[in-house]
C-alpha cells in the first residue's frame, strides 16, 4: 500500500539557518504530494503541494520538489524563523481519489533566536 | 469562513463511559476523515467517509464508531472507552482525495481514566 516516510525528530535550528526535512514515499502510480503543517495547539494547515512529477510547490519560503526518480518530496527553507517553529507532515493522496491521505509520523522544528 | 468544528476541545472521562465527539464542516465536503494523534506514531486514520450513509474503516478503527446521515456532521463515538484511546483526535474535510486541500479541526485532546 501507499505509505510515507519522513526523518526523524525534533530538529533544532538556529534562526536563518537553511532547513531540510526529508521525506520519501512508496505509491502505486502517480500520487499527489503534501506538506502539512501544524503549529502549537492548532490542527493541521496545507503549506505546499505538487501533483505532478518535477512540479515544485511553494509558500512562505518554504518549497518542495515532486521527484519521481527518486520518489522523495523534500522540504527546504533557505532562512527559517522563530515563527516557524511547528510539527511537519509529509502526506500523499492517490490522484484517482480513491483513498485517503497518507500522512508521515511528523517532524518537530524548534528554531531559537 | 469556511471551517471545520470539533466539540469538545478537552474533554477528561472515565473508563466505560459513552462520549460523542461532534465534527461539522460547512464547506459542503464530501469527504471527511477522524484521525488520532499520538507520539511517535503520527496521524493515524481512524474512520473515513466519501458521502452521506458511506463510511469505512481506516487503519485503527477498533473501539470506534463513526455515522454520517448528512453531509456536514461527521461524529465520533467512543461506545466503551479505555485508556488507550487517550489521545489527540482531528477530524478532517475535502472535496475529494485526489490533489485538493484537506481542512482540519482544531483538535480534541481526549483522556481517559
């Protein structure tokens, strides 16, 4: 079945540091992908998604990139902020709709001043 | 403003006693999903439902019920809880499970004594 993969938590910058958290997925054909995010005390919020191979997504400086080859959707920010400290979730959907999303286990970002 | 509503936020019960946890959307989804939380674990999908009277198992649904007899309300039904069911619930909301947004609660941290 489809199923994600993300690294390990928590990961803890210093602000303007450049994030990376990696994620890998395993699908059958051409899913779309996600990253979620949820901050202290809220629920989940869509920050960025790519529905097709080499598409990137983008928002608030964060961006990831739909890789086929090597089936992985990266998330990077090139200077993070205090206010980016949050959980982070890598998500896939089937495109025909005919299952719900697949999340990670999620990734917590402490970024300190 | 288009939202997804959990009721209660908190709730502290005992083992063995009913609980209801409400979830409606107002965004006219078809499809909406309860998810539970823990750490180390991530989201995990309880109960899911792609249209009014159609609902199906995720992959934890054991001691939960779900129904959906209109379209907005989405309740979670805990018939006999116990302490392993403490944890943090979502219930979710989208169009549909391809490439569009899923919208989140905020959450019901649920525990069970």
């Amino acid at each position: 079945g489809n199923s994600v993969t993300q690294m390990e938590g928590p990961v803890t910058l210093s602000e303007e540091a450049f994030l990376t958290i990696n994620c890998t997925y395993t699908a059958t054909g051409y899913p779309s992908l996600f990253w979620y995010v949820q901050y202290p005390g809220e629920g989940l919020q869509l920050l960025l998604k790519a529905t097709k191979a080499d598409d990137k997504g983008s928002n608030k400086g964060f961006e990831a990139t739909y890789r086929k080859e090597t089936t992985s959707f990266h998330l990077e920010k090139g200077s993070v902020q205090v206010s980016d400290s949050a959980v982070y979730f890598c998500a896939l959907s089937d495109q025909q709709g005919n299952t719900p999303l697949v999340f990670g286990k999620g990734t917590r970002l402490s970024v300190i001043a | 403003e288009a939202q997804v509503t959990q009721n209660p936020r908190y709730l502290i019960t005992v083992t063995g006693k009913k609980l209801t946890v409400t979830c409606s959307q107002n965004m006219n989804h078809e499809y909406m999903s309860w998810y539970r939380q823990d750490p180390g674990l991530g989201l995990r999908q309880i109960y899911y439902s792609m249209n009014v009277e159609v609902t199906d198992k995720g992959d934890v649904p054991e001691g939960y019920k779900v129904s959906r007899k209109e379209k907005r309300n989405f309740p979670l039904i805990l018939e006999s809880p116990s302490p392993n069911q403490t944890s943090l619930y979502f219930c979710a909301s989208s169009l549909s499970w391809g490439d569009t947004e899923a919208f989140f609660g905020q959450g019901t941290r649920l525990t069970v004594v």
